[in-house]
C-alpha cells in the first residue's frame, strides 16, 4: 500500500474553495487527481462537488471538467470519451465521472446502469455523503438507516442501496468501496483502476460535517470509525475476484474494533435513533460484514 509520504507533491485541488470546513469530498478528490496524475477531464453533475470547484471562469481544480445535467454524468462521461477517440487523443486522458450518492444511487442510476452494460470507458466515483447536501440534508437511497434529514424528520427507516453490489451484478471489471478518510486506500484504488479500461466503479465514503451535524476537526475520526464499526467497508472486486483493503483488511483478523453506538453517538443526525432501532443497525452491519470477511478468504484460494 502507498503511504501519505510517497502520494505526488503535484497538487491539483488548489488551496480555497467553497465547500464546508472539513468536508471529506476535499480529502478524496485531492488522493484522486494525484493518482490521475492531472491527466483527466472531470464530468460532474449538480452536488457539492459543483460548489467546491466554484462558479466560471474561477476553478478551485486545475483539471478540465465538465458540468452536465443531474441524470446524465454516466452518459456523458461516455460522450466525452468518444468525444476524445473520435478527435485521436483516447490514449491521453482518463475520463472521470464523479456524482453524489444522489445523483448515483438514485437520479443518474438509469445512464449509469446503461454504461455498465455497455462497458464504456471511464471510472465512475460515487462519492457518498448519505444524503442530498447541496439542497439542504435531503434522504438519499444512500441514507442509512436511523439518520435523520429533512426529509425524514424522525430518522430514515431503511438500510441504504448497496451500489457497489449493483455494479458488480453488472460484470464491470472493477469495483471498489472506499474512505476519504483513508487517502492512501482511496489513491492506490483509482491508480489500479487507472490502468484497466472498461467501466470502473469505485464508491468512496464522504463524511459531511453540516449534514451530519458534527465538529468539521473530527471528519477523519469519523471516517475512520466508519470503517472500525463495519459500516463502510474497504475492499475490491478485480474481475470478480473479491478481496478487503488497508484497515478493513486488518480487522478481517483482529475483528471489528467499535459498536455502531460508538461510531453514531458522535453525530447530530442519529440523535433520534432508539435502542431497538439501532441493534437492527448493528445486526444488519455484522451480517454484511461476516459475508465480506468470507468472500475475502475464499478469494484467497
Ligand atoms: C433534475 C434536477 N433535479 C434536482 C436538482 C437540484 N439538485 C441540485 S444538487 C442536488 C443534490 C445532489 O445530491 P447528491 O448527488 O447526493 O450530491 P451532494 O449535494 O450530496 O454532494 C439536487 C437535488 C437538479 N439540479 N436537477
Ligand atoms: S454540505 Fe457536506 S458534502 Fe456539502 S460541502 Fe458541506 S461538508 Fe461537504
Ligand atoms: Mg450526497
């Protein structure tokens, strides 16, 4: 695995932007244009990612990107690359479409399952703050349950969409789940998808101070807690073959280190999750996690 000291010194997220304080989309698209190298065009649709890259002709990013149309991102990530091909320049870029989890799991998932089935050419990030965060914290197919949004006022009663399980039922070549709070795991994932082709689908988890109502300084800890609770979970799946990554990786031996009620007692948007809701959370948690720790070691056969 890369460590922090040997990622690029090139810096292509440039310092300032207008994203929140501590906002994990920052964290993961700074480990992603490093291993991108810069060589990349960015297609995103309507999301905090939009506002961390700021209004034309200011860009916080020093890549060229393309906005488009909320459902659109999978569909026009495939435009762009036979916009490249059709101009002879295919070999000198990658096309990276990256979309929230609203935009993934729920509005953009038609063009995106189109491009899955087709196989088209680019990586696709989904990356997931749980929630519709540039319209105001409302619930996503990506909320988990027992978080509270606008929209579901008294905590949401349903476990959120497994996209990753999606796009592996697809057959793409390359799926992976990933942490903006673990940049070196975020990093090598998009360096190896960087050198396949076909669709590429990484999720990678965001957390999101203002939507999840805790202190921006703790957007890592949270992160990390994340993972140390079960529920983000780090892996990949290489042509079918699955196996865990960096810290997921190590607790497949040492055992999931947190209760869930470690990991949400620290954020605002739990505060209205009861006891007999939060033992489904941790049940259902542990069942995905026994299942991933077992497709782990069967892959290593
Ligand atoms: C067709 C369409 N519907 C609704 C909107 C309004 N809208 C803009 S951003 C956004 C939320 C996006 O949520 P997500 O994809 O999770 O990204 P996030 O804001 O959380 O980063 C919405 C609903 C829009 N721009 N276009
Ligand atoms: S609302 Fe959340 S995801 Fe959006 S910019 Fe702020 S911290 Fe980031
Ligand atoms: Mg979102």
């Amino acid at each position: 695995m890369t460590r922090v000291t040997e990622l690029p010194d090139a810096e292509h997220l440039l310092s300032g932007n207008r994203a929140c304080a501590g906002c994990g989309i920052g964290t993961g698209l700074r480990a992603i244009t490093k291993a991108l190298d810069g060589r990349m065009v960015l297609v995103n649709p309507a999301s905090c990612l939009t506002v961390l890259g700021g209004m034309y002709p200011i860009s916080s990013l020093d890549v060229p990107w393309v906005n488009v149309a909320f459902p659109s991102t999978a569909a026009s990530a495939a435009g762009v690359r036979a916009g490249l091909r059709a101009l002879g320049r295919d070999g000198e870029m990658t096309v990276l479409a990256m979309a929230g989890d609203g935009g993934t799991a729920d509005i953009g998932i038609q063009a995106l399952s189109g491009a899955a089935e087709r196989n088209d050419d680019f990586i696709y990030v989904c990356y997931d703050n749980e929630a519709y965060m540039n319209t105001g914290t409302q619930r996503s197919g990506s909320t988990p349950a027992g978080a509270r949004t606008t929209t579901t006022m008294a905590g949401k009663r349903e476990n959120p969409k497994d996209v990753p399980a999606i796009m592996e039922a697809h057959g793409v070549p390359y799926v992976a789940s990933t942490s903006a709070a673990f940049p070196t795991d975020v990093y090598d994932k998009v360096v190896r998808a960087r050198e396949m082709s076909g669709l590429r689908y990484i999720h990678m988890n965001t957390p999101c101070p203002s939507g999840w109502s805790f202190d921006p300084k703790d957007s890592i800890s949270i992160g990390k807690l994340a993972v140390d609770a079960g529920v983000v979970v780090l892996y990949e799946i290489v042509d079918g073959v699955f196996r865990l990554t960096g810290r997921s990786k190590s607790l497949a031996k040492a055992g999931l280190q947190v209760p869930v009620a470690e990991y949400v007692a620290g954020q605002g948007r739990f505060k209205t999750l009861g006891e007999a809701e939060l033992a489904g959370v941790q049940r259902w948690v542990e069942e995905r996690w026994s299942a991933y720790v077992a497709r782990d070691a069967a892959g290593q056969r």
